[in-house]
C-alpha cells in the first residue's frame, strides 16, 4: 500500500512536492493541464521506474529542473515501512533504488494498474492491444509464464529472418524444419496460458462489467492454432511453401485476438465510448478480482480522466467497486465528478493548480467514515 509521495522535477509539478496518500481513496482535481496526470505518472514512475505516458523517459524531466526525482513510501504485507526512489538526469543517468540499495526479490515492490484514456485502445484498437492485455494477465497469474510472449517472439524473428533468406534464394526450403519445430515448442506453452488466462479472467470481467451497467458482458480467446506443440509443428510444415513468398509467418498465436462483447456484439465495432471504456476499466476490475482469488497481491489502481465520459451512476459503481478491492488515486476535472459518500472508509482529494498541491478548505474528505 502507498503511504507517501515525494517529488522533484517532474514534469510540471513545481518546487519540492510531499504529500500523504489515503490508504483507500485519493483524488486529484483540477482544471485540464494543471498537473493531475502527472501525479499519476510520478506514482507509476516511483514505482516502476518507467513513466505511464509515450515518448522519451527525457521529457519527464521539468523545463527547468536539470534531473528529476521520486519517492514513493509504501508498506508491504507485514505492515513494514520501505521507500523507493527513481531518478534521472539529462545526461540519461538513472537510478532505481529500494530501501537505498539496488532491488531484490526480498522487497516486492506494490504491483499498479492503470487506466489511462489511450488504454481505450485495448477495446478499439488492433488485436496486438489484446493480446498483450492476455499475456500480462497470464503473467500475473502465475509468475513463471511471463517471459512467454517475449521467447516465442525471438523465434518468430528468427524464423521469419530465415523466410526471407529462402525467398532470396540463399537457403533451401528445407532448411526452415528445424524452424518449425523451434517456433511450435514456443507457440504451444503461449495459447494455452493465454486461454487459462482468459478462462480465470472471465467471470471475473463479466462481474465487474455487469456492476459497471453493461449488458450480456463476455470475453473470449480467439486463436488460429489448434492442437499440441506436434499438430502446430504439423500445420507450420504445410505451409512452408507459402510462407516464403510473403517473407513472414502467416500462422501462430502472434495473429490471435480476444473477443469482448456486449449484448452478443463486439465492443470494438458496435459499442458506445462509455461502453468502450466501461469494458476496459471492467478488464482492470476483472483482473484485480481474478488475482485476489488466486490468493496474489491486489494491484493499486491509477485511474487517470475516468469520470469524464462515465454517467453518474456508473461513476457511482466504479468507485465503489474500485475502492473494494483496495487503494486506489483517480484523477477528475471536478471534484463532484467523483462520488462523495458511503464508497470508502476514508478517502483524501487534493486540488491541482499550475503542478501545485492544495488541500486547503476546497477539499475536504470525500467520504465520511463508515
């Protein structure tokens, strides 16, 4: 659980920032550009030593700070008190330390979830937004399945590089055997923990889908591949004399795509923006319940702009299911956009001015305790 945040240089949150944030509920509100995103950002980046949004690490650096710097108190399982610290300079030093010393297994940090308005593309964008969403969940799920996704990748490269030299006549066709056999071990392990995944998800989705007002919810993984590692083996074989006049495997789970549904039709065509993104935060809801039940950390959810395209009572059943499964820091324009009672035992809101913090008489606590 996150107790405290301190930052310098970040972005455009200005002079030595030090705040406490609410073991259940913290919210930042402001006006559009204040600075609320980017408290946010320098959470995920005390955390995870990488920053939420696109573009180069560099430009998390203020205009007029020469280095930027975070720190993040948490506490772990037992109640003991650690700090992380994340720097970097422009020269691109960097330092990411826990307890002042390099991380170590001893020390899990918190895990975080985030939604941020681009995550809508994991509904609207190309099926690569999806099948990345299976592999972190199947990764999160059980530890020893995460490096999956990046080792069958490898392989594909690889074999894909051998396509090509086949296609420019360098090699026999014959020589992409050992390639199949290579890429079907990879590929095997990755469907089936990508369909576990997805299987342990579901319930979990279309709960947290159906409290947040979507109808029918359903989500399901679609693969081409069939079969065990010698069937996927089988299937690369008969394709081997198509494969090199496309220079590129047209076969395997790096073509998959998962199905989200609402009222038995495809959210990435037929839904709604407040669908979409009621499916996407139901995904987080979803995945946060699913781990919970596997008896593993319960992520702390980063909400940035959620309420703004939510009605009323859906922002009513998002906070409180949000805050039931454990800490959570939203951002909101307005302050009102967020349920103010009965959803947490305690709750904390801080205004944002210009990259200053406020939490003077404007912002009282959001919830009385319950």
């Amino acid at each position: 659980m996150i107790a405290s945040l301190e930052a310098r240089g970040y972005r455009n949150l200005a002079g030595e920032l030090s705040l406490s944030i609410d073991p259940h509920l913290t919210v930042f509100h402001g006006l559009n550009g204040a600075g609320k995103t980017n408290l946010l950002d320098a959470l995920h980046f005390g955390l995870t030593g990488a920053s939420m949004r696109s573009g180069a690490i560099k430009n998390a650096i203020g205009f007029e700070s020469d280095s930027a710097r975070v720190e993040v108190e948490f506490s772990d399982k037992t109640g003991t008190m650690h700090k992380t610290l994340a720097s970097l300079d422009r020269s691109g030093q960097r330092r990411n330390l826990v307890d002042g010393a390099a991380p170590t297994a001893s020390v899990p940090l918190p895990r975080v979830a985030l939604f941020h308005p681009d995550h809508l593309q994991t509904i609207k964008g190309p099926p690569a937004h999806r099948r990345a969403l299976a592999d972190q969940v199947a990764g999160s799920l059980s530890p020893s399945q995460t490096d999956l996704r990046a080792r069958y990748g490898r392989t594909l490269a690889q074999r894909n590089a051998q396509l090509r030299r086949v296609r420019a006549g360098e090699l026999p066709v014959t020589e992409l055997e050992v390639w199949d056999s290579r890429l079907a071990s990879e590929a095997a392990p990755l469907v089936a923990s990508r369909r576990d995944a997805i299987e342990i998800l579901a319930p979990h989705f279309r709960e947290a889908a159906i409290t947040l007002g979507l109808t029918e919810p359903g989500i399901a993984y679609k693969t081409r591949v069939g079969g065990d590692e010698e069937s996927i083996r089988l299937r690369l074989a008969e394709l081997r004399t198509e494969d090199p006049g496309r220079a590129y495997v047209m076969y395997g789970p790096h073509l998959d795509d998962l199905h989200v549904e609402a009222e038995g039709r495809p959210l990435k065509q037929f839904g709604s923006q407040g669908q979409q993104r009621a499916a996407v935060l139901a995904l987080l809801l979803g995945e946060r319940s699913a781990l919970a039940g596997a008896g593993r950390e319960s992520p702390i959810l980063l909400l940035d702009d959620v309420m703004s395209e939510l009605d009323p009572r859906r922002r009513e059943l998002l906070i409180g299911a949000a805050v039931a499964g454990g800490q959570v820091v939203v951002t909101a324009t307005d302050l009102s956009q967020v349920p103010s009672e009965g959803f947490a035992p305690t709750s904390t809101s801080y205004r944002v001015e210009a990259g200053r913090i406020d939490a003077g008489a404007d912002s009282p606590p959001l919830a009385e305790a319950v």
